[in-house]
C-alpha cells in the first residue's frame, strides 16, 4: 500500500468516524431526550393503532385512515428494538415508564418487540381485504403484541 | 332460573362425584356440562392469574404467586384437585363455605386476599360448577408456600372481626326494575369480576371502602395506580363511548391505541378477552349506571 492509499483511508475511517460521533450526538445523547423520542415512537404506534381501532369500532375512521394507522404500526415494528429501548433509559429518566426488568430480560423483550411485524404486516394486509370481522382480529393480534410487554416491562403510569 | 336449578345440581353432584372417580373420568354428559360451564365461570371469575406463579414458570393452578400488599406477602395456593396439597378433599359444601363465608374446611378463617367478599355473591351453581371444572384438572402435588404476613395481619383469628366489617354473605338478588343486561352485568363486575378489589379503595384495615367504589385509587396491587371506572365525565369513563369500553375488555386497546399492560393487561388476556360479547355488553351497561366519583 503507497501513502497517498492509506492517507485516504485514514481520512476516510476518520470522517466515517466523526460522522458517527456527531450523528449520534445530534440524534439523542441526552437519556432524558432518548426517552421522549421512545414516547413520541410509541405516540405513533398507539396513534396507527387507534386508527385502525376507530374504524373497527365503525366510529367515523374511514379504510383509508386505518391502513395508514397499519403503515404507522409496521413502520415502528420495523424499528430496531436497541434504537426504541437504548439502555440508561429505565424508570427515573425523564419521566420514562420502562422497568429496568426490560434490559434484565433483553433478548425476551426484544423477542416482544420482533413478534409486532408479523402481526402488523397481517394487520395491513388485513385492511387491504376490507372485513370489519378480520381486521378486528387482526387488530386483537397486534395489541396483544404490545400487551405483552407493557403487562411485564411498562410501570403503570396515570 | 338459577335458584330453581339449585337443588337439583345440589343433589346430583355428589352423588355423580364419585361415579366420575371411581370411573376414572366423566362419561356423563351431566358433569361435562358442569365441567363446561365451570370452565367459563373459572374465566369469568379471574381464578387462573393469581393461583398461578407463571413469572416462576408454576404449573397453572398450583399456586405460589406473591401478592403483595400493605399487610404483607400474601402466597396464593395450589387449588389443583391435589388430595395432600390442593383442595382434591374438599366437598361441596366446604366449597361452598369458602366462597361464601370465608372459611377453611378445618373451621379457620381464609385471609381476604382471597377475595371472597366478593365470591359470596356467587350462586351456588355457579361454584359448583367451578369446583366441577376444578376437580376436572390434574392434581399436582405441589406444597403451599406460607404467608409472610406481620402481626396483627398474620393473627387469622381477627379475621372473623373483618368479615363482619366488611362483609355481607350470599348472593344479591337481581333488581326487577333493571334491565337483564344490567343485572348481569353487575354480577359480572361485583360477584365473579371482584373489580372492585383492585378498582375501589381499601381502608387502612384492607376492608372496601364503599363510598368510593369503583373510584380508582393510587396504591393498587403491586403500587400501582388504579384508575377510577366510574361515569365520571372527568375522572372516569365518561367520555369513553361504548364501543370503546367494549373493545378495552376485549382486546385490551384503549382509545387512544394504547394497550393496558399490569394488572389490568393480565385481566384483560384471562377474563375479559375470553367472556362472550354479550357479557362484555352487559359489563358495559353496568358500568355506566354506577355512581359517578370525582
């Protein structure tokens, strides 16, 4: 390797580098900042989930409102579970709800959190089909993902 | 209805009892009625969450789970049909006594953390078609662990003073100026649901403190909030419509896409998830009518 490659490289490693430091600066270095991105994530959950409910309940949602509700869903479903649940982000930060039992249990909540896409892609697909019935079911799927959790990691908030 | 049916299911059970041991399984198709409508009211009625330590991964209905409370750790036990550690000895009427008087069959008063001051309102049918449904399960010998519990709280001789605080033995009649649904409801939610044991607050000495029922109260099981389930437009479930409060007890979804998770998470998967639309209705009718708390 000549010079000239491995300046680049370095130049490179170090850009890469910094990028890194700064993105995650810029995203949530803050703990109590990382918990009130998790509350705005779940915010739009429960916000796609509601959607969904509202026309379920034939309550004014239109098809079109609860498939965008499905897209909110899977979108958070899709996330990745270290991203939503950062460690130093239990109960006392912020005004955070998770019980540090979620981290003391990591890979059966990040199982938890995985079982949401299967359910939310069913769910989407679900509303595609237009069934009252089956998207009721669906949607009976999906919150019992959530259910799960919060029954084992979410202090009870009021 | 119920009350006719009584002596009839009084007198045929035990002698159908020891048919089925002595068979080793019920070929009536009496029993399996029984053991079939037991299975709903055993939902109905919550048994299966506290009388199992599924966090230890417990056998389910062997017991053993902690409930904590201000008077102490409480440990629920085994109602498997177990002869040595479950309740495989008990008779109807023993049954009947511990649901309905809270009392052991030694003759010992039941701490209330079994919530027989609300069971009490069961008919009789119904709990023997509960212990049908029980007796109908493994038995498995699984020892009881005992109480943790701090004097006084620990004296179960002062329990006969608390009962007759608050207690008030045997079933309500059904009020004849309400609708059906109603009525249903309201066994639903104070004799098999005991909603009130978590929703109602509790006096300094763990009795319900009436006044307030179904008001919420900050120091629920485990800590944690309860919240008020009364018509209350502010507090309560005033602006929930129908539908709402129909799909929480179904799917645990709340109106705003929330999921309940703690206790109410779990009486949702158990109880209300499993009960029939029609029961979650009428759970729903009654609701609405009670006393509305700030």
């Amino acid at each position: 390797m000549n010079n000239r490659v491995v300046n680049a490289l370095a130049a490179a490693s170090l850009s890469a580098l910094l990028v890194a430091g700064f993105g995650g600066m810029a995203g949530a270095a803050d703990p109590a900042d990382m918990v009130k991105e998790r509350q705005q994530t779940m915010k739009k959950l429960g916000g796609g989930m509601g959607a969904v409910a509202k026309f379920v309940k034939n309550e004014g949602g239109t098809q079109e409102d609860a498939a965008k509700g499905a897209e909110a869903v899977l979108a958070v479903a899709k996330m990745d579970a270290k991203a939503v649940f950062p460690t130093g982000t239990a109960v006392g930060v912020g005004d955070s709800a998770a019980k540090p039992e979620l981290w003391q249990n990591w890979s059966a909540a990040e199982e938890k959190w995985k079982a949401m896409q299967p359910a939310a892609m069913k769910l989407a697909e679900a509303i595609k089909g237009g069934d009252r019935a089956q998207i009721g079911q669906a949607l009976g799927a999906t919150s019992k993902t959530c259910g799960g959790c919060h029954e084992d990691f979410r202090v009870k908030k009021q | 209805m119920r009350r006719r049916a009584l002596p009839l299911t009084a007198l045929v059970l035990p002698l159908a009892l020891p048919f089925v041991l002595v068979t080793g399984g019920g070929a009536r198709a009496a029993d399996a009625d029984a053991v079939a409508r037991g299975g709903y009211i055993f939902q109905a009625a919550g048994c299966l969450g506290c009388h199992t330590n599924e966090k230890a991964g417990g056998a389910p209905l062997t017991g053993g789970r902690a409930l904590a409370t201000p008077f102490g750790t409480f440990f629920t036990p085994n109602i498997t049909p177990d002869p040595v550690h479950g309740i495989g000895r008990w008779s109807d009427a023993d049954f009947l006594r511990a649901f309905r008087e809270g009392v052991r069959p030694d003759g010992a008063a039941l701490f209330p953390a079994f919530p027989y001051a609300s069971y009490t309102r069961m008919t009789d049918r119904d709990l023997l078609d509960l212990k049908a449904y029980l007796f109908a399960q493994k038995p498995q010998p699984v020892a009881n662990r005992p109480h943790d519990l701090s004097p006084p709280f620990s004296w179960r001789f002062l329990v006969p003073g608390w009962q007759l605080l608050y207690m008030t033995a045997g079933p309500v009649a059904d009020d004849p100026s309400k609708p059906a649904a109603w009525n249903r409801g309201r066994y639903l939610v104070d004799a098999l649901g005991h909603c009130g044991e978590c929703h109602t607050p509790r006096s300094l000495l763990g009795g319900l403190d009436q006044s307030r029922y179904l008001a919420g109260t900050p120091d629920g099981p485990d800590g944690d909030k309860v919240p008020n389930i009364t018509p209350h437009p502010a507090k309560g479930l005033g602006k929930w419509s129908d539908s709402d409060l129909a799909m929480l007890l179904e799917l645990g979804l709340k109106p705003d896409g929330d999921v309940a998770g703690g206790g109410m998470g779990e009486v949702v998967r158990n109880t209300t998830s499993k009960l029939t639309a029609e029961d979650r209705a009428a759970i729903v009718t009654y609701l609405r009518g009670v006393p509305p708390k700030e």
